[in-house]
C-alpha cells in the first residue's frame, strides 16, 4: 500500500547497493573474491644508503619520511635547499645528473602549505631519490636552474599552476595558462567555473611588451 | 660607405603554422635569416589534466591519459596503470604482462610512424608521408580488433588489460610484422642518403649530451646526443627485461642522429613485439580487481619509456577513491624546452627540422 504522495523514486538508504559503476558505492560490504584489500595499511618509508648519507651529512635539514613512497624519499628544510642540491649534483658517489621531474602538492590544511617534490635520477650509478620540500604561501623557494636546465620550465609550471615563487629563476612567468590568467588552478580551494578568470586583452599594451612575453611589442 | 646598420626582428611562427604540428607559438628574434633566439609559447591546448584527475576516480582518469600523447595512447595507460598499482596489492597475470608490451611497443610504431611522415613533409618530402601511413593504418586496425577503438583506447586497466588478445589480432600483426622491415628499408631508400634530407638534417640543431643531461632530456633526443639511456633496459618495468633488444646512439646530437636512432627503434620494437607475440603465455588478461578501488595511502612515481621518451606519473593517494594528486611528467614538454639551445644561430627554416626533430604532441606538452 502507498501513500498518494509518496515519489516513485526510493530514497537512498546508506545500506543498499547503487547502480553499478558509481563511485560511491563502498557502502557495500567487502566481498571475500577481491584479491586487493581496499584497505590495505600504509607501508613503511624506503630504506636506503644514499637517505642515511644524507641525513648524516645534514643532520639539522634533512629529514626521513614516515609515508610510503616508490623511490627513496627525504625530506628537506627549505634554506637547505640550494647546499642539499649541491651536494646531490657534486657528490661522486651521488652524482644526481638528471633531474626529471619537480611537481607541486597542495596541502591547504597543513603548514607549510606546499610540498616541492623533485625526482632526482643519477644516470651513471642508476639510482634514484625524491626529494620533498615544504614551502608556505610566503616562501620564495631557491631556484635549482642553474644546476639542472631542466628545472626551468619545470619551476614555471609550478609558479603557474599553483602560484609557489622562485628566487634565481631567468625567467619565471607563466607557462601553460594565459599570462593574465587569474587564480591558480591546482590550488585545492581553487574554484572551478566561479567566475570569468580570463581577463581576455585586458591589460595588452604594445608599448610595454604585451603580457609581459619577451619579444612581443619590443625589438 | 656608411656601415649598415642591422636591426633585429621578432616575428611569430604559430599558433597556426602547419609545421608546428598543432598549436605551439614559437617567438622569434632574428636578424637577416640567422635566428637569436625563441621563445617557445605553449599552454595553448592546455585541458586540466591534472586537475580533472583529482576529481575523477582512479579507473576514470585512464582515459583522460589517451588524450596526452594522443599518437600513443597505449603508452599513456600504461605508464599510469604502473603507477597506480604501486600502490595496490595486484599481481598482474603474465599475458596480460605480454599483451601490455605488445600494445606500447604497436604504440611506438604508429608514433614513430607519424613522426617520420609528417618530418619528411616538413622538409619537402611528400611521399614518405603517404607510406607511414599506409603502415600506421595497419597498426590501428589491429589494434581495433583488439579493444574496439583506433586512438583513444582505455585498454591497459589495473590488474591487466581490459580484453585478451584474440586469434585475429595476433593473425593481423603477425601478417603486418611479416612486411613491416621491408618497408623501413623503403624509407631509408628515400631518406637516409638522400641529399635534401641529409642537408636539411645534418649538424642541425645540436645538442650536446651535456646539455641534453642538463635538460633533462629523454627518449630519442637524449639517445641522438650519445646518451644510452633507455628506461626500458635501465629500469626495466612489466616484461622487457625478457626481451632481446639493442638501444639505439646517435654521436653528433643533431636532427639527422635522431632520425636514425628512430628508425633503428622501429626495427626493433617490431623486433620486440615478435618475440612477445611467441612468448604470449596463456592464461588470463587480467587479475580479479575490487569494483571500488581505493589505494593505499601513499606515493607513487612511475616512469615509462614512452615513444617520445620518460613518460612518468607521480600520484599521491590519500586512501579515497579519487587521486589526490596525478602529475604528469610528459616527455615532450620536457624536450621541448631544448629547443632555444638547439635552434641558436640556426637559419630561420631549420627551426621547422628541429622542431620536427624533436617529435612533441601538443596534448602532451599542455596537457
């Protein structure tokens, strides 16, 4: 017997199954035939020589990681870096060469409020170490160009996309989003879609090189 | 005579220039026909990659990667399922191990493929073009009959590969592997002595293995200036290291040393889907993965090598069933901010034969 009022549309119950493929149905209890635990605990952090070297020759800026992470991974003061980076490139047993990649983590709830994270791979021994910085919205971090060319525009995407400044940088601008762009799209509380983030020409003045690209508007 | 005074000039080459391969803006400064310098432009097919990531689930984002590298989006998968897994407690089946080297090395193929026909266009050689396509075309009918779609696939998944290999896909690889060398000597009959194209290519746009290093260089740009470096022997992941193969070395570091060390690596990534086509294990395609799949608190950065060098994706979980993170280490952008080194005192239409050297995809370098 129903109500006259009553919906065809059940409501959802925290408990029943939902259409198949919707994220959210994890209120389903755990079948026995998954091989892969959901939950499955975190792993310890790596070990490796090269982290103890490390954390012996700079007792008071490096620091060991508790999360888990696929390469080995420390933990670096931010005033420490460009001496830690040094280290990393000069070092013979080191020898960290080739810098492949830096990305940007934001953590709005923490302080600091940004984690650098860089990749750093020793083509000659093989090896290979990530590096993690903690940068607060305020902090400048010290540009590793001069070191690795690599960082460049590696650097200047994450000046752009989530609005973390360099010092030392030849040419720190943005790169993927336009130069008038407002906001900072990886940014965790970056609101999608909130309003008109793109100013379009304004700003363009011919006079005093466009957008700030070098070249346009000036000889 | 009063001496002549020369000024410099900037022109645009881009956002619409054939040679460009898609929507990259190249700023000049130059002075007669000598370049000073390029500002590389790029962001223009910028999509949000990463951030759409963060609010997709896990299974959701694969198909986002097609559209990185959208010449081999097989590789894409792949070097993300890689990561991802990291995080989970998965053993992946042997075959489907077998079949996911056999998708990214067919991927590398149609990427070489296209790189070499539209580079041979763009320095004057049309007919090239019309061949590598004919071969491509194969490639991407097979790959149709193996999961349905020609460029944007979503095959590789967590686990394994979302369809086994069946009888008529390995029948029309084997059948297309069975003519495919004798077509590389084809090009090379075309190119490789060929006086325009030695020309146009040789001890153009150098790049030192210095500085190729400093860069961060990687793929077929890395090998041209004399590095072997090759993530597939040098940090072996899924089955290669059972495979038998060479990596390719160029010495001077110029255009025509990556065409060479291209065609050498189509050689043997036929050479290599052979030998996996053999080995194909039976058994299944895939392990038995939960419906609702949720990572592992953690970090994981896996790296590739992609058709146009380290393809790598850095993911941090945060144990719910969206990334928390995905960043997306893509080759061609890093390789493309070689290019105002490589394109330094170049004559103004040699900027087209290092840009073509270098083999970028847009969707790739914006992402």
């Amino acid at each position: 017997m129903t109500e006259p009022d009553s919906t065809p549309r059940k409501p959802d119950t925290p408990g029943e199954p939902r259409t198949p493929g919707t994220p959210d149905a994890a209120g389903k209890p755990a079948e026995a035939r998954t091989p892969a635990r959901p939950e499955a605990p975190p792993r310890p952090a790596i070990q490796s020589p090269i982290i103890d070297a490390l954390v012996q020759r700079f007792p008071a800026a490096v620091s060991r990681v508790e999360e888990e992470t696929s390469w080995p991974c420390v933990r670096v003061a931010l005033t420490s870096l460009p001496e830690v980076a040094g280290f990393l490139r000069k070092e013979p047993s080191l020898d960290f060469d080739y810098l492949t990649c830096v990305s940007g983590v934001d953590y709005p709830e923490r302080a600091p409020r940004f984690d650098l994270v860089y990749h750093f791979v020793s083509l000659k021994h093989k090896h290979t170490l990530q590096v993690k910085v903690g940068v607060a919205e305020t902090d400048v971090v010290p540009s590793l160009t001069s070191t690795w060319k690599g960082a460049d525009w590696n650097e200047r995407e994450v000046f752009d996309l989530l609005g973390v400044n360099f010092s030392g940088h030849p040419d720190l601008r943005r790169i993927l989003m336009p130069e008038q762009w407002k906001g900072h799209p990886l940014r965790k509380d970056y609101v999608l879609a909130d309003e008109d983030k793109f100013p379009g020409d304004e700003g363009f003045d011919p006079e005093k090189g466009g957008w700030g690209v070098p070249g346009v508007g000036s000889k | 005579m009063p001496e002549l005074k020369t000024d410099s000039l900037f022109i645009n080459m881009g956002p619409q220039h054939p040679s460009t391969h898609g929507v990259l803006r190249l700023g000049l400064t130059i002075e007669g026909e000598r370049v000073v310098n390029v500002f590389p432009d790029v962001g223009f097919l910028h999509r949000g990659i990463e951030k759409l990531a963060e609010s997709r689930t896990y299974i959701q984002t694969i198909p986002l990667t097609d559209r990185l590298d959208y010449m081999s989006g097989m590789s894409n998968n792949l070097a993300y399922v890689l990561a991802v897994e990291k995080l989970l407690d998965v053993e992946v089946p042997r075959r489907a191990e077998f079949i996911r080297v056999i998708v990214a090395e067919m991927s590398r193929l149609a990427s070489h493929l296209i790189w070499l026909g539209s580079f041979a266009n763009d320095l004057g050689a049309t007919t090239p073009l019309i061949y590598c396509f004919r071969e491509r075309e194969d490639i991407l009918d097979a790959l149709e009959i193996l999961c349905g779609a020609r460029m944007t696939f979503n095959y590789v998944r967590f686990g394994g590969v979302a369809r086994d290999a069946t009888p008529p896909f390995v029948e029309k690889l084997r059948k297309f592997l069975s003519i495919f060398d004798r077509r590389v000597d084809e090009y090379e009959e075309l190119l490789t002595k060929n006086a325009i194209f030695t020309n146009r290519t040789r001890g153009v746009g150098l790049l030192t293995r210095e500085e190729a290093i400093s860069y961060a260089a990687s793929g077929p740009v890395l090998r041209g200036s004399g590095v072997k470096w090759d993530l597939r022997k040098d940090a072996p992941y899924s089955v290669y290291p059972e495979m038998d193969f060479v990596i390719p070395t160029g010495e001077a570091g110029d255009a025509y040393d990556r065409y060479l060390v291209r065609l050498v690596e189509m050689r043997q990534a036929a050479r290599i889907i052979r030998q996996a086509l053999d080995g194909l294990p039976e058994g299944d395609f895939t392990a038995k993965m939960p419906r609702v799949l949720k990572p592992r608190k953690g970090e994981a950065y896996s790296r590739i090598e992609a058709p146009k060098g380290e393809l790598g994706f850095y993911v941090v979980s945060d144990g719910t069933a969206n990334p928390y993170r995905v960043k997306i280490r893509a080759p061609s952008f890093i390789n493309l901010a070689t290019i105002p080194t490589m394109c330094k005192g170049a004559l103004v239409a040699d900027i087209v034969a290092v840009l073509g050297s270098i083999d970028i995809v847009l969707g790739e370098v914006d992402r």
